[in-house]
C-alpha cells in the first residue's frame, strides 16, 4: 500500500470533441434510428452544456443514471439510447477528436465526482448567478439545492437570449416553465424543481414578486416502483462482498437513498439504540431510521479499518474532511475527529476546489450504482435494479409485514402520506387479499 503521503492528481479523462457529430449521422441509413441517435444526443450534449461538463464516457454515464432515475425507462428505449451514446464515442474515435489529458495516478483511479464543497463565489463569471449563490450560502442552503439552482439559473438565461430576466419576470418564467413542458417534454419532478429555481432566484435575489404564473403543466405519471421479493434480496447480496455489501445492507435494512448512503458519517451510526442517523436528506431534513442487528459484527469491522486510516491519515497531515455549513468555521479542527469522518471514504485523495487542500471525499453514488449492477447480472435478476430498489423494497416490506403506514413514512423522510401509499399498490397481497381469478 502506498504512503498517504504520495501525492494524489486527477486521473486521465477522454474529453471528446466532436462538433461536426450531426453532419456524420449521413452514415445511418435508418431514418428512425437516425433520428433517435439525433435525439438521444441533443439531450446528452445539452446536459453537459448546462452542467458546465465536457463529453466523456464518466460524464454519459451519469448522464445515463440520471435520466434512468427521473424516466424510468423500458428496456428497449434505454438500449436505444446506450447505441445513440456508442455511436458518438466510436465516431468521434474515428474522426481522432478525442482529446486526452493524462496525468499519473496511484494504485486506483479517482473518483469523477467533484469534492462537496463551494467554488469561490469571485470566480462566478455571469453576476446573475454571483448574486444567486451569494444569497444561498447567506441562508446556508445545501450545497445540492445550489448546484440544482444555478443549473436551472443557467438553461434559463440561456433560453432568455439577450433578453433581461427583470423585463417581465411573470411572462418570460411562465413561457420557460411551458417550454420545458411543451419542447422539452420533462418529466412533472423536473419542471416542479425548475419552478423552485425561478420562484426563489426572483423572490429572494431580485426581490421580486412573479405573482401568478400561468403555463402548461407537465403530465403528472404514476410509476410503480420497482420492488424485490425477500428470496430477490437474499440473491442480490449473496452476490456481493466487501465494502458494497455493507452499502446494500444498510441501503435496504434503513431504506435510505443512495445520497444519504454516500454521506454518511461515522457520528451517524448508533450501534447501542441500533439507529442511522441521517442528516440534511432530501428538503435539508433529519430523521432517525432502522439499522439492522445483524449486520453489527460488520460494522464494527468496518468502524475499526476507518480509525486505523483516520490515524494514517493524521499522521501523514492530511487535512480533515469537509464539514457542512459554517461548521468548519466554527469548530475548525472537527474535521480531523474521527466522529466527523466518512462511513464510505475514497481510497484517494481529491482537491477540494474551494480551499484547495487535498482531502479525503466520500465514495460517490455511481460507484455503488456499479456495485449494484454487477450483483443483479450476476443474480440472473430479471428487473433493473438501482440503489433505491433497496429502499422501495424496505418500504414494500415493512408494510406486507404489518408496520403502520405512518411509520414507514416517518423512517423514509416522506412528507406526505401519499407518497409512501405508492407502496400499498405493489405489496404481495393488495386491496383485500384479492387473489386472482384464475387461483379460484
């Protein structure tokens, strides 16, 4: 094992550069797939364009991930956008675009996903977005209610053109909001939390009052979530190993979401009262969920590796891990105790852009996603399984074992109690007890 002390840098990346991808799409000859190559493509290259990333492959995976969670796709509609992405890579491979900045990088490869920390509010170029997160780090908001607002600030400034955002801030929202809806065909999620952006960028930043905003709704669709059986669950873990498996136990014996998984710290853990605590989780809220008994010989394992490479890491002086809020303002030295470290930390060390220092992060949310996918090929699994699968199927179950719809929403940080009802539609026996006809 190599000496924390060894300098960490980025790994290489494959930029790819590519502008003349749409001239090159003469080459297929279906209409239909060339359209949809097309498509999948604008929507891929706008993403990145509007979360100020490059093309790569890390940077479509997630582009894949996210679009999965929010769409929910069919089989046959995602392997049509996995061709669409192939194809632009090989092409653009072939037209010898792609560019490759290379470094050297110790045993691991570090991961793509930026440290959780602010970039220098100096360094914003555009002001309306300097005054945006100036005014949400006044109010300490998270650091995902941020990155969500300034990307929406964005796709909004840019879909204004020239023309001034405080011209008429009623009629140019409203016409945006329709436009996501009507052209841009996003999901009901999506265009509520475009609303959130606009409603607090004019509200709170400009001090001014949009009133009522008229515009075309996004359809509201009901999925059911994907659930796995108990036998599902047992094959799906007996398939991993390791730190993952540890993820996926605690995943689905608390029902928390991959980002709450990700952050977790070691405070966050009760082993006596047998508790996750889970902190700031989606609309910045707390809230105390199950951790299982049987997996506590596990954990301490696991706690014991973390102080041993918390005192490596002490010795060799690296700088303690982030801390949220003004926290680290604070209690500046709460970042080298071992109560503040991550539960699941990165084997490498990342920059942090806001202060510069080399810390250590926590895994990112695609790592596990891979975990995941791994162990349901290798489980002959025959539904696509994510992260939170482990959390509907916590859900699912706890209710098929008798345990108060109040509750279950309690331990998921549901706001409403229509939200967890979702699960009363895919429990093992709905409605009554029903049994199908044919059993009669």
């Amino acid at each position: 094992m190599k000496s924390a002390k060894t300098e960490v840098v980025r790994s290489a990346e494959q930029r790819v550069h590519f502008p003349d991808w749409k001239s090159a799409l003469r080459v297929i000859k279906d209409e239909r797939e060339r359209r949809s190559v097309e498509i999948i493509l604008n929507w891929y290259l706008g993403w990145c364009k509007r979360n100020g990333r490059f093309a790569s492959i890390e940077t479509a995976a997630l582009f894949l991930e996210e679009i999965i969670e929010e769409r929910r796709p069919e089989e046959w509609v995602l392997s049509g956008w996995k061709r669409g992405l192939r194809w632009f890579f090989s092409r653009a491979r072939g037209q010898a675009s792609v560019e490759v900045a290379r470094a050297q990088v110790p045993r691991e490869r570090v991961s793509g996903e930026a440290p959780e920390s602010h970039d220098p509010v100096d360094s914003i170029e555009n002001p309306w977005e300097r005054r945006l997160a100036e005014t949400l780090r006044r109010e300490d908001r998270m650091l995902r209610t941020e990155q969500a607002y300034r990307a929406w600030l964005k796709r909004y400034l840019a879909w204004l053109g020239e023309r001034d955002p405080t011209g008429q801030p009623s009629v140019f929202a409203s016409g945006f909001l329709e436009h996501l809806a009507v052209r841009e065909m996003v999901a009901h999620s999506t265009q509520r939390q475009a609303l959130n952006a606009l409603v607090y960028f004019y509200k709170k930043v400009l001090q001014l009052d949009l009133g009522e905003l008229e515009f075309v709704r996004s359809p509201r669709r009901r999925r059911l979530p994907v659930v796995l059986s108990r036998e599902e669950i047992s094959r799906l873990l007996g398939h991993m190993s390791g730190t993952p498996l540890l993820m996926a136990q605690l995943a689905y014996g608390g029902g928390l979401r991959v980002s709450e998984l990700v952050r977790l710290r070691v405070k966050d853990m009760d082993l006596d009262r047998l508790q996750i605590h889970v902190r700031s989780g989606k609309g910045d809220k707390d809230r105390v969920t199950t951790l299982s008994e049987q997996i506590l010989p596990f954990l301490r394992q696991h706690l014991d590796r973390l102080v041993f490479l918390h005192k490596e890491d002490q010795e060799a002086r690296i700088p303690g891990v982030f801390l949220p809020g003004a926290l680290e303002r604070k209690y500046p030295s709460a970042g080298s105790q071992i109560q503040w470290q991550w539960l699941f930390p990165t084997t490498n060390l990342q920059r942090d852009p806001r202060s510069g220092l080399m810390r250590r992060h926590h895994v990112t949310p695609g790592a596990f996603q891979k975990a995941i996918s791994r162990a349901t090929s290798a489980a002959s699994l025959n539904k696509r399984v994510t992260p939170h699968a482990l959390r509907h199927s916590f859900a699912t179950h706890l209710l098929e074992s008798g345990t108060d719809i109040r509750t279950v929403q309690d331990l998921l940080g549901h706001a409403s109690v229509e939200t967890t009802q979702i699960y009363l539609h895919v429990m093992q026996k709905p409605g009554l007890g029903v049994r199908s006809p044919l059993d009669g």
